[in-house]
C-alpha cells in the first residue's frame, strides 16, 4: 500500500474529488492547509511597484510585498494499492497542471500497516 499526498490549489478541490471518485478512488482526506513553495518573490520589482505610485499602499500590497506569506492550499491524501499508484498521480496532475508556479507539489510513501478501528481488520482490509 502506499499514500499519495498532493497539495493543490484552493479552487481545484471540486474538479480534483469528482476526479478521483470518478475513477473509483472514493476514499480520501482533504484538509486546508497554509504554506508556500520555494519560489522566492523579487521584492525590488514590487517596491518599484509601489515607489511608482501603481499599487495602493493597503493590506493588499502589504500580502504582495510580505516575503514569507503563507498561501492558502488543500492536503489531499489517498491511500492506494502500489500498482493504483500511478493512476491516483496521474488523475491529480490532470485536474491540476496549470503550468503556473504553485501548481502543487505530490509525494508518494510506503503504508507498512492500515487497521480499521471498528473492526480490527489489518492491511488491504482496513482501507
């Protein structure tokens, strides 16, 4: 077994569940999370931004020029067969590639052992 975790936008949540369940992958967890990729921000283009007079001094320009503002962005886990794996990543990264920069990022690891706690079922059972 394995755990696909992917991070993706906000607004790709709907298209990205319909996906999955679509495809006979009707178990997961989402959760909204807050953090950022490490693309740096060019703080010299938005200050001359600002210097110009083009952006308003306002809580909006401050989120632009903050350096280490976290972004708002959903955790997707799944838990697969090892030979699903390659389905589940493909399935995210169709309903998710935009070819911009915050995309998302997806990790694949091991599960060594999966119970369900009602029942006490182990392993290909429990999930």
């Amino acid at each position: 077994m394995k755990e696909v975790m992917a991070i993706i936008r906000q607004n790709k949540v709907n298209q990205t569940k319909e996906a999955l369940v679509n495809e006979g992958y009707p178990a997961f967890t989402c959760l909204k999370v807050l953090g950022r990729g490490k693309k740096s921000i060019d703080l010299s283009i938005i200050q001359d931004i600002v210097d110009a007079g083009e952006m308003p001094v306002s809580s909006m320009g401050e989120a632009l020029t903050e350096s280490s503002r976290l972004i708002p962005k959903r955790f997707f886990t799944v838990i697969c067969e090892d030979e699903d794996v390659s389905k589940v990543v493909s399935i995210i990264i169709d309903n998710n590639q935009t070819g911009n920069p915050g995309d998302g990022k997806i990790f694949v690891i091991p599960i060594e052992e999966s119970i369900r706690v009602r029942s006490g079922e182990k392993n290909a059972d429990a999930f």
